[in-house]
C-alpha cells in the first residue's frame, strides 16, 4: 500500500520586525539587570553639590536628581529590579498554578473544590489594591512585596491551568491512556503536562509584564525597594517633585517602564499566537 | 420573573454574601496578623505608659479573642460603623464619605471614556482583522495595557500641564466646570490603561462571534454587514459586559496610584496614607468597601446575563445534554 | 464543447480557488437549471466545500476565486467576475442563490429569537428604511415559511437551543428560503443529523424545490445521497472535477476508476461482503499534484500517460444514447474510461456475501454480561441509560446501533470503566469482576475521531511502547503491532501530524491491542473517516478478528457499517435496547417499528 504522509504545512511566517526590536531591547535591559555594575559603576554615585540639573548638562545627558545622581545611570542600574521581581513573581505564581491547578483539574472534588474557592476569594479583590494593602501591613520591602505578589498572581494562574487540564481530560488518547491503565501521575505529566505548555509559557509572559507594572506600582508608593536604592518606579516617586526642575527624572524611567513592559507583553502575545498555530496545525 | 430565574438571583445574592464574610474575615485576619503594636501605634508620640496602653486596649477591645473582635468590627461595620481613625482621631464613616465624591467622579470619568472608547476601537480592530488598521489598534492597546497609570499621569502631566499648560498640575479646582478640567487629566491617565484592556477584550469576544457558522450563514442569505455587524455584536455582549465588570475592580487599584500622582484627596490617597501610617480601622473599613463594591458589581454582572443570553436563563433549570 | 447553458439559471465558468498554500479547486465548470438538483460528491479534501463559497464570495480570508458565474431569472442576467474582490454580492446572495450549512446547532444565532431570524432575510417592499411599518406583515410571512417547512408558528419566538436538531435545521432552511432565491445551495445539510430526521428533512427539501422551481446544488460525501437525490452528480477529487452525468449514469456505471472505486467502497446495507473493496492510499493535497492524473497513484488501470499529464475533461458516449439528448454531457476526466466502464462493477467481484460469521467453537462461553445497567447524568431529566441488558461471547462481534441520545456511547465507556453506572453490573467471564489494571487488560476501546486519538507530542512508537508498558510487555512488539495493523515499521518514528486520518485510526487500534485485549470496544471507531478509508479500516478489524480470536463491540450509528461487522446487534433508543438478534433478522426482517423506521430512513 502506498502510505502518503500529509503533514500539513505551516506556512512559513517571517519573525515581525517588532519582536525582533523587543527581544533586543529585551536583551539590553537583561544585560544591565544582570551587571550594571559593570556597565555603569557609578550610577549610584551621589553629588550633593550639584544637586538637580536638567538635561543637556555635560556628563549628565538626562540631568540629575535631587541627590545628584545621573539619570541615565540610575535608570541603567534599575533594570535590576525591574527584570528579576517580576520574573520570580510570574514563575513563583506560574509554579502555585501548575501545581494546584494540575491536581484540582485532574482529581476533580473536593481538592478542585478548595482551589476554587481560593481562587474565588483572591478574585474578588483587585490585585494591586491587596498588594499595597497586604505590603503596607505586612512589612515593606522587596523581597516581602515580590512574595505577596506571588501569592496574589497565583489565583489566575490555577484557573488558568486548572481550565487547559479540564479541556484536555476527555479528549480521546488521554482516556485512552486511563482504559490502557496507565497510572495517573504519567498520564499527568506524559500526556497532559506537554500539551499546556504553550497556554503556561505565554501566559508567564504576559504575567511578567504584569508584575512589572504592579511592583513598579507598589515602588512609587514606597512599598517596594528601601529609599536610594535604584529602582523605576522608585524614581518616578522622586521625580514627581523634580517636573519644575528635570521633568526626565520622571519621564525617562516612566518610558523606560512602558517600553520594556509593552515589549514583554508583545513577546507574550506573540508566542502565544504561534504556539496556537501550532497546536492547530498539530 | 419566573421561579428559576428568581432561584437563580437568590443563589448567586447567596454566594455573594459568602464571599463578602470570607473576605471580610481575611482582611480582618490580616490586619490582625500584622506585625506592630496596634495599640503602641495609636499613642503615637505620647507618652507610652503602661497604664495608656492598657486602657487603649480596653477600649478597643484589643485583649478579646480573635472571633468576638471580628464580631465587633463586622456588626459595627454594616450599621456604618467602621470606628475611629488613629490618624485623625475621627470616626472612618464621615472621613471615607469626605473623600468618596473625587474618586466617584474620577473613576466614573475614567469608566465612561474607557467603555465608550474601547468598545468602538475594539469592534473596528475586530472587524478590520489582520489589515493594518487593525495591527495598529492592538499595537497601540498592547502599549495602554503595558502602561501603568502613575507612568501615564506623569508624562501627562508633563506634556500637558507644565508643556503646554493646557490643564492644571494638581488639585481639585472650584466648582463643578473647573472641577471636571481637574480631572481630565488624571481620568484619562486611568482610562488608558483601562481602555486598552477593554479593546483587547472586545476585539476578541468580536472576533471569536465573527468566525461562528451563524456568520457565514447570515451572509449567504444576503444580510447587509451593518445587520451581520449587529447580530455578532448581540452575541459578543457578554463578554464585553464581563469585562466591563472586571473593569470596576481594575479601577480601584488603579486610583490609588492616579490619586497620589495628581494629589486628589479620594479615597485612593486615603488608602496610601492610612496605609503608610498603619491607621489600621481606616485600610480594614476601605478594603471591606472596595470588596462591597466589586462583589456587587459581579452579582450585577451575572444578573445581566439573564437579560442578554436565553440560555443562561434556560440554564437555571439545568438540562445537560444526553450522551449519544 | 461547451458547458451545457441550455436554461442554464447559474452557470459558472473555469471556476478556480486558490489559497496561499496552494490551488483548491483546479477549474470547474457547473450550472444548474431551475428545478434541478446537482449534487457535487467528494471525500474530505476534494474541494466541494469551497467550490460553493467560491459561488457566494463566502470564501475565507487568504483564499481566493477566480472565473465567471452567470445568473438568469427573474430578476434579469447577471454577470459576475468571481476574481473581482469588488463585487457587489447583494445582488447574488439571498434573493438569487441562498446557502444552507452543515450544522444546525451552529448555523443560527443563539441569542436571537428564529422568528426574528427568519425575518431579516424577508425583503422589505420599500426598501431598507421600511422596518417599523410592516411588521405585521413581517409576522405573518415568518409564519407562512415555517409552515412551509412544516413547523408551527409558536416556534417563531423560541430560541435554537430550545429545538432539536432536526427543528433547527428546518428554521435554518426557512431563513434560507426568506429571500425567494432561485437556488439553494445546501453543504452536507444531513450529516449532522439523525438518519430518520435527515430523511425528513431531505423529503421537506425535496418538496420546496418543486413547489418553487428552484435549483438545488447538493453537497455531500454521501453516494447513495447523491444517488437517491440528484439528477446530476459531479464527483471531485483532490479539487479536480473526474467526472459528471445523471446520478444513474455516473453512480450506475461509472466511467472514471475513482467514482467506480468510491461506490463500491459504500458497505451495502443488504449483505455482508467477505472483503469490502478499498481504495488504496488517501487523497492527496490538490497542491501536491502537477501534471499527471491525481488518481493515478491510486489507480489499478494507471498507464504510463496518466502520469505524464493531467487527462482533460472530455465526452463519453452514454450508456443508453437515447439520454444523450436529455441530459446533457456525459463527461469524465480519464484516459482509461473505455477500460473501466467495460469492467462490470469494479471490485464486487471480491464481494461475494460472506458467511455470516459466528465461530462455531465459541458459541458458548459469554464473556461480557451487561445486567439492568442505568446511567444518568448529573442535571438531565432523562436517564442516558435505563435498564440495559446485553451479552457478548467469546469471539464473537456485536453491534449497538442507534440515533444520538440512545445511550450506545455511555454503554460502551460503562463496559471499559470510564464512566460509572449508577446501577447494575458489567461482567467479564460472568462474574470474575475485574476492575483496574486487570480489566485493562481484558477490554480495550478505539474512539471516533482518529485527529484527537492520538497525543501530538508523542511519537508513535513512544505511544505504543507506553501502551505496551502499562500492560507489562517488552518495548521490542512495536514493531508487530504496526504490522499487525498494516502499517510499515518505520512509522514508530513518526509523530501523529505525519499520518493521515485512516492512519492515525490503524495506530489507536494497535494502541488498544497492545494489552493482548479480549474485548474490543469500538465506538463510532470508523464514522469520521471517509467512504475509502473507512473500508480500509473495517477491513482491518475483520482480519484482527480472524486472526486474533478478537471479541467485538461495535457501537455505530450506521446501519450499514453495522452490516458488515457484526454478527449480533442490539438496537437502542433512549437508554433501552429495543430490539436484538442475529444482524441478519434485525436488519433483514425487523420487529420493532423503530428499527423500520431506521431502515427506511437510510437513502436508496
């Protein structure tokens, strides 16, 4: 017998020239959050004397702050805590909803019962209004805001995964895999796991976007990184009393958030869009 | 209304009373968990003197169990008794009500511009799928969404107000024509955001009904698009109405911030200095507010979907589909 | 040789879709005149479906028409450039040619009222802006359309999903008909339907069709449709026209090797052949096919010219000349027609009636017993089982028949343990009891649709080798399980994308024998695939039983596939099993009304 193979062939689409710019950019901000120290030594460097000057001056081409400090460093050295909080948020929140959205849409009952009602509760508030409340109250800093957040973010995350399990359960090869008596923890991993990583993996994304947002947010308020230390949102705070006097020392970690944040979410949405491809074409 | 449609409104007011008492016990939890000195807090720089502390305590019930001072609070709090601030001294009640009318009228301003902008752009993305138009809106949608109000605010503020000097820089001005040009600013930094995520919404729930059979069905009898358009409209209404409704909740977190940046005295700027101050009473009776709030707004939500959607009102009677 | 335009009211001319992966259709010449019925038969891939989008300017975005469609009728003549992207289809759809879709649960809109959504097809006297005026009016023409396809004026303010079926397909086709179009163009308008209501339904459209003079372009996978319904058949493959002629000259005696294939490949509803015909290999893609036959790979009277270009169109002789002039062109596209039409019936010279086939050895021992199982599902007013009895012996193949609704699928996962009964009990060997691992390995099943059978990310080999695994079996009988479902070696290393559907089927099935199973539970396993491939596969479950001493449990809607695979079968409707017996006596002589009903239902 003559066996045709009919793989159906993806058209082949080009990589957007906008994902290319965002990965880029992406891998600048990357790069400084990783070492800028060695990148800008002395952004922290403060000069008393100097005080605020706007931009334009020499040396400083996005002026100082009120402590002296160079904008343009400064904004450099907070790629730190604008790359890594999000990203522990969004994998720390993405690991809470594998794990119990796995077992809420595989078991079923009484654990899919609890999940969902934590997810419910959580929900019911917004996520940004609790983080300040639970921050504020809690204790501040970094490391306390990025765990609230992780706690706050995972509810979704279980819906989400709970919902790409409980689509995947009658679907014919995993009751298949049941009948065949193959044991519930492969079946879960072998057979489900896989096949929700695309959904998982654009939805970090998109969530790491998020988390940047909210922790810049939470920054601005003070909740976030202790005073001096250099941080987007915390130079916005800073910045607002300087827009007489060097309006950048707002405006350029203010772009420096939307850009590198709408990158993320436009990565995000990107490989989603493809994975689904994908998947359709599987 | 029938019987099960009036079952169905009593389970979903039913379960939203649940929650209300689940989340009020969480953030009263909360800030009973919180780490500090509550009654420390409140003598503030007076003299800390055993004997201050204990009738601090007393008078606030501070020594009770755990159960009989949620009890207190929370049967206080739905007569409108939401205690004293430690801050001001005053009553919460009067202080939250002083406060409500700005971030009503922000909020509100933001909501409108939001809804009566993103839906539109949203429909058009949808409609005009794939062509440049449509790249553009979601381009410039994934952007509003990447953006944080505070961010948005502050270049607003620098371009419109000390740039230009089209708008003020802070306050809240006098009278309502002055009022409303306050506003405007801090409104529309709310509202991008906000649109943003309700064109991405609608652009889906509108693209998701264009792919449906019904749809080429319509077409191939010959209806006019404008009557395509109105019938797939009909059908993406409840999604877009669901995120109108998630919408409220976004708000709440997003006026904090806005209220700071453009110092509106809302109650977004009550919540940031009660809560950088620890005033305990003051964040407990705002949080409980803003959960009321939003648990209502989803309770109205799901009402709504027994005037849009027959089957949501079919389904209150239960009827699955046999297996064949 | 021009395409016949006697009173032709649609004509369509070099009629071609193309999609950014490549050409649909290659070249199509079609019309239609009032009062007639032509039906386009093809398999999946074929190119029908998108031939009538193409008529309406429905296609998808990235496809695209080109060619020339002509109308006449009441309305004057109308030329339409298909290639134009600015046509105006106002004028086409609707009041000229008017569609009709598969799926009655998707084809109307769910929030909307049917008496409304009747009503926005009505044309409005006075133009677009007189809406308010005659509604009156308005109501009382939705309610003389649903009297006309037989249904009553209270169903004007139900919603769809308050209908069965066969009522939405009806309201459907009242919407269809709103406009008064000259010709309707209905794509598998029965598929998704219940035999006894596909019948009505056809008979409904039947009777419209003559009572308004109106064309009928019928899509469908299905020859005995086609047979029982058209007066002309156009048969496409791989997005080519191979041939067309009247339904009796074309279905009757076939002049191109495919359509001669395909008919003898339709299991017979009155016996049981020995082998069914198949036709080897699957369809290609339209795209992949230059400058030869796109048969030709298939073709057991392929010479070297069909390979060398593609066989234009050309006339052929009618079997009885005296039609000639009645109907128009004969016409296929085969260089070998004069071979195959003098081959009487190709292939059911191997389809002599088979001994209906119980091993004798077996007849004793049962090895499943079905007692009183009932089943219902949380929320329903019925029970989706009610009381079923049912018991299968050793080596022998049973078929559950019935409509949607009966229950046959819940019996079929109750016997392999993925659904719990709520009462009564499921027996191997009359009350060994099993459950778990070791029921899995007495009773295995092979679901419907072969593009979800199989996990996407896994290789087949990795699939097999798990199967074999759970069972407790060496790795090293992948490759003798893909031989014993017909598949080479080689195969373990592809992944599910790579296979065709009838391949994917072969590979769940030898997943499901990978236990060394004594049950098989089939359910629907064939009914998603097309006519040659579905041949290929019953063919295959017919050697497994043979060869492995398999016993079945066929759960079909299909009478026919019923037919050729069972010995025994049960008819169920509504959780209950009606009638039961040697398929011969059951399908030859029914009993119980509802089995006659059935089978008169199925088209002849």
């Amino acid at each position: 017998m003559a066996f045709r193979r009919t793989a159906p062939r993806l058209p082949r689409r080009r990589t957007p020239v906008v994902m290319i710019v965002s990965v880029v950019l992406l891998g600048f901000v990357g790069f400084c959050a990783a070492a800028w120290e060695v990148v800008v030594p002395h952004a922290l460097d403060q000069d008393i004397y100097l005080g605020v000057v706007g931009g334009g001056v020499e040396g400083h081409p996005f002026g100082t702050d009120q402590l002296g400090r160079d904008i343009l460093q400064l904004s450099l050295a907070g790629a730190r805590s604008a790359l890594v909080g999000p990203i522990v948020v969004a994998v720390g929140s993405m690991v809470i909803g594998v794990l119990l959205g796995m077992v809420a849409g595989y078991r079923g009952g009484i654990v899919d019962m609890l999940a969902g009602r934590y997810a419910d509760l959580l929900l019911a508030l917004p996520a940004v209004l609790l983080a300040i409340v639970v921050a504020g109250m809690v204790g501040r800093g970094y490391w306390v805001t990025v765990g609230v957040l992780i706690v706050l973010f995972s509810p979704s995350d279980v819906r989400l995964v709970r919902g790409a399990v409980i689509e995947q359960m009658p679907r014919p090869y995993i009751e298949s895999a049941r009948v065949l008596g193959i044991r519930p923890s492969r079946i879960m991993f072998r057979h489900i796991a896989p096949n929700i990583v695309p959904i998982v993996v654009a939805n970090l994304l998109l969530n790491v976007a998020f988390a940047l947002v909210a922790l810049s947010s939470l920054s601005y308020l003070g909740l976030g990184v202790p005073p001096g230390a250099p941080d987007w949102g915390r130079q916005l705070a800073d910045g607002r009393e300087l827009l007489g006097d060097n309006p950048l020392a707002a405006v350029i970690p203010g772009i420096l958030i939307i850009v590198t944040a709408t990158a993320v979410n436009l990565l995000g949405d990107w490989l989603s869009e493809t994975l689904d491809r994908r998947a359709v074409a599987a | 209304m029938n019987r099960p449609v009036l079952a169905f409104a009593l389970r979903r007011l039913g379960a939203t009373l649940l929650l209300l008492l689940a989340l009020s016990l969480l953030v009263f939890a909360l800030m009973y968990l919180s780490p500090g000195d509550v009654a420390r807090n409140m003598l503030g720089t007076r003299n800390v003197t055993p004997e201050a502390l204990a009738e601090i305590r007393a008078r606030y019930h501070l020594d009770e169990p755990f159960l009989t001072q949620y009890w207190l609070w929370v049967s206080q709090a739905v007569t409108g008794d939401f205690g004293t601030s430690i801050r001001t001294g005053g009553p919460v009640g009067p202080l939250m009500l002083s406060r409500t009318g700005i971030t009503a009228a922000t909020a509100g301003l933001a909501f409108l511009l939001s809804a009566l902008v993103g839906i539109p752009v949203g429909i058009v993305a949808a409609v005009r799928r794939g062509r440049p138009l449509d790249r553009l809106l979601v381009g410039v949608s994934v952007v509003g969404v990447s953006a944080p109000g505070f961010a948005v605010g502050l270049l607003l503020l620098y371009v419109f107000a000390l740039g230009l000097g089209w708008f003020p820089i802070y306050g809240t001005g006098d009278g309502f024509l002055d009022g409303l040009w306050h506003l405007v600013l801090p409104a529309v930094a709310l509202a991008l955001g906000l649109g943003a995520f309700v064109v991405k919404l609608t652009r889906a729930a509108v693209v998701r009904e264009l792919d449906q059979d019904y749809v080429t069905f319509a077409r191939g009898r010959g209806l006019p698009e404008s009557a395509v358009l109105r019938i797939v409209l009909r059908n993406a209404a409840i999604p877009i109405v669901t995120s109108l409704g998630l919408m409220v909740a976004y708000l709440f977190g997003g006026t904090v911030l806005i209220e700071v940046t453009f110092a509106l005295p809302g109650l977004g700027a009550l919540m940031e200095e009660s809560v950088l101050f620890k005033d305990v009473p003051v964040v407990q009776a705002l949080t409980l507010v803003v959960a009321f709030v939003v648990s209502v707004t989803a309770l109205v939500v799901d009402l709504s979907y027994l005037l849009i959607d027959p089957r949501v009102r079919a389904r209150t009677v239960r009827t699955r589909a046999v297996r064949g | 040789m021009t395409a016949p335009t006697r009173t032709g009211m649609l004509v369509a001319s070099d009629l071609r879709v193309v999609s950014d992966a490549g050409p649909i259709v290659t070249g199509l010449d079609l019309a239609v005149s009032p009062g007639e019925t032509v039906a386009i038969v093809g398999e999946s891939g074929s190119g029908k479906s998108m031939t009538v989008k193409a008529l309406l300017g429905l296609l998808p975005p990235g496809v695209r028409a080109s060619g020339r469609l002509e109308l006449a009728g009441g309305a004057g003549d109308l030329v339409v450039d298909l290639a134009d992207p600015g046509t105006s289809w106002k004028r086409v759809r609707g009041s000229r040619i008017a569609l009709l879709l598969q799926d009655p649960f998707t084809s109307l809109s769910p929030v909307h009222r049917c008496g409304e959504q009747i009503a926005w097809g009505i044309p409005r006297p006075g133009g677009r802006t007189a809406r308010a005026g005659d509604r009156h009016g308005t109501r009382e023409h939705v309610t003389r359309l649903l009297g006309e396809v037989g249904l009553p004026a209270d169903v004007a303010g139900k919603y769809p999903f308050q209908l069965s079926g066969g009522m939405r397909q009806r309201v459907a086709l009242a919407a269809a008909l709103a406009a008064g179009p000259d010709l309707l163009i209905a794509d598998e308008p029965t598929t998704a339907l219940d035999v006894t209501t596909q019948h009505e339904v056809l008979e409904l459209v039947a009777g419209l069709q003559r009572g308004r003079d109106m064309g009928l372009i019928l899509i469908t996978h299905d020859l005995r449709l086609a047979r029982s319904r058209a007066d002309r058949v156009l048969v496409m493959y791989a997005g080519r026209l191979v041939e067309e002629g009247t339904a009796a000259e074309v279905l009757g005696d076939p002049a191109h090797p495919y359509t001669a294939r395909l008919a003898a490949c339709d299991p017979p509803l009155t016996h049981r052949l020995a082998v069914l015909p198949t036709i080897p290999g699957s369809v290609p893609a339209p795209s992949s096919v230059v400058a030869e036959c796109a048969f030709a790979a298939r073709c057991e009277f392929a010479i070297p010219a069909c390979r060398t270009a593609e066989p234009p169109l050309i006339e052929v002789a009618p079997a009885d000349p005296a039609l000639a002039e009645a109907t128009g062109g004969r016409r296929t596209a085969c260089l070998r027609s004069e071979v195959v039409r003098t081959i009487e019936h190709v292939g059911e010279s191997a389809a002599e009636p088979a001994a209906a086939g119980i091993p004798a050895e077996a007849a004793a021992s049962p090895l499943l017993t079905v007692r009183g199982l009932t089943k219902r599902f949380h929320g329903s007013a019925v029970p989706a089982l009610d009381g079923v009895d049912l018991e299968v012996t050793a080596g022998e193949s049973v078929a559950v028949v019935g409509e949607s609704g009966s229950g046959k699928t819940t019996l079929a996962r109750c016997v392999v343990g993925l659904e719990r009964p709520d009462a009564g009990d499921v027996d191997f060997h009359a009350g060994s009891g099993a459950r778990g691992a070791a029921l899995a390995r007495r009773v295995q099943i092979v679901f419907q649709d072969p593009y979800s059978a199989l996990n996407p990310g896994l290789t087949v080999g990795t699939c097999l080798a798990e199967a074999l695994a759970a069972a407790g079996r060496p790795k090293s009988e992948v490759a003798g399980l893909l031989t014993l479902v017909g598949l080479p070696e080689g195969y373990a290393r592809r992944r599910p994308r790579a296979l065709s559907g009838g391949e994917r089927q072969r590979v769940a099935i030898a997943r499901a024998l990978a236990p060394r199973p004594e049950l098989l539970v089939c359910d629907e396993s064939v009914s998603a695939l097309d006519v040659s491939v579905q041949a290929q596969v019953l063919n295959l479950l017919s050697d497994l039983r043979r060869e492995l001493g398999l016993t079945m449990l066929f759960i079909t809607h299909d009478l026919a596939v019923a037919r050729q695979i069972a010995d025994r079968v049960y008819v169920m409707r509504g959780g209950r099993v009606v009638e039961s017996g040697p398929v011969d006596d059951v399908l030859g002589a029914p009993e119980h009304e509802y089995t006659r009903r059935l089978l008169a239902s199925i088209p002849q």
